[in-house]
C-alpha cells in the first residue's frame, strides 16, 4: 500500500516536472536523430546513378506521401559524420548557430521535372563536397541537413 503511494507520488512529481519543463525527454531529439539516418546516411553505397536515386529515395521513405524534391546521401561512416558536430559553429539557414561544415562523399538526389507522385524520378549527383549540418543534444548529434 505504502509502496503504492509512493509510486503514485513519483510518478506525479516526474509529471509536474516535465510539465514544468525541468526535466526534457531526450525522445524529440532522438526522433531527429533517427529521421536523419534515415534520409541522409548511408555509408555502404557510393551512389552516383539515378538508378540509385530512384530507389533509395523510396527505400527511405521519402516518397510515400509526395515526392521529395532534393535530398543528399551521405558515403561515409556515421561515427565520420558525428565529428563534423565538433567543428567550429557556423550560422544555419534559418540564424541559429548549431551548424557545422565538413567535406564527406554524397550522392545528391535531385527531383526531375517530369517526375509525378506516386512516380517520383531522380538525377543523382555525386561529388565530394562541403556539407552544413545541424547538431543538438549532449552528445551531440545530427538532426538537419542544411545545405
Ligand atoms: P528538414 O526537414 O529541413 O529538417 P530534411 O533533411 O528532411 O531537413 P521539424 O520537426 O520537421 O520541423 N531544423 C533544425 N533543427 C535544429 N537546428 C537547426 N538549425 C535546424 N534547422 C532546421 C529536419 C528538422 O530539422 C529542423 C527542421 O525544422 C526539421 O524539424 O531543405 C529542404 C530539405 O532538403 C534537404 C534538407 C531538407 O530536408 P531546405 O530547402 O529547407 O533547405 N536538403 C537540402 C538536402 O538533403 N541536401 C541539400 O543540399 C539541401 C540544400
């Protein structure tokens, strides 16, 4: 019984807290983390054809409800991409100052003009280039390709 209340007092106060913004739930920013692997890692492949475009942009979900206009792969391992997050900050896109460049492989996928939902076609791109990502958390990880 004891036991109980105690429960129910716990769990009030982790409530009260994450209601007070004192304790954050680091799900936001694994989700982010997670939807980055997803549309922009992809260590094995080199890339380099439409072929590839085609297929990994609907094998990673980003023509399910339209077509993804422009998306970057990223040729290298994720523990190399992670590092770039210790670089120097540099400003983003949209004025914050959580970004970081760094030069790695890509395949950019870049949408074709007679490409039409639900047949989403692709130029790819390959290149090794400058990249800006967004980093957030402790560690720091990836959570937005900015350019
Ligand atoms: P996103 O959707 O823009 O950002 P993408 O890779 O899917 O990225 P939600 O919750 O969805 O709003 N975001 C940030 N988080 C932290 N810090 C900063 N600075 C920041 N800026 C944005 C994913 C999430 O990150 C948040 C943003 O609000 C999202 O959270 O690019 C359009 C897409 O093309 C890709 C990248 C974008 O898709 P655009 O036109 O807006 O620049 N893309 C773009 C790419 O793959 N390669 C490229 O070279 C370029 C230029």
């Amino acid at each position: 019984m004891a036991l109980q209340r105690i429960r129910s007092l716990l769990l009030l106060l982790l409530l009260t807290l994450l209601g007070l913004g004192l304790v954050q739930p680091s799900y936001g920013q694994d989700r982010m983390y997670h939807r980055f692997l997803r549309q922009h890692v992809d260590p094995e492949e080199t890339g380099g054809n439409d072929t590839y475009c085609n297929l990994m942009m609907q094998r990673r979900k980003m023509t399910a409800r339209q077509c993804k206009r422009f998306n970057t792969f990223v040729h290298e391992d994720i523990w190399n991409i992670r590092s770039i997050c210790s670089t120097t900050n540099i400003q983003c896109k949209n004025g914050k100052m959580n970004c970081h460049e760094g030069v790695v492989r890509v395949t950019d996928c870049r949408e074709t003009g007679s490409s039409r939902f639900p047949n989403c076609r692709y130029r790819a791109s390959a290149s090794t280039r400058h990249v800006v990502i967004a980093c957030e958390g402790d560690p720091q990880l990836p959570v937005h390709f900015d350019r």
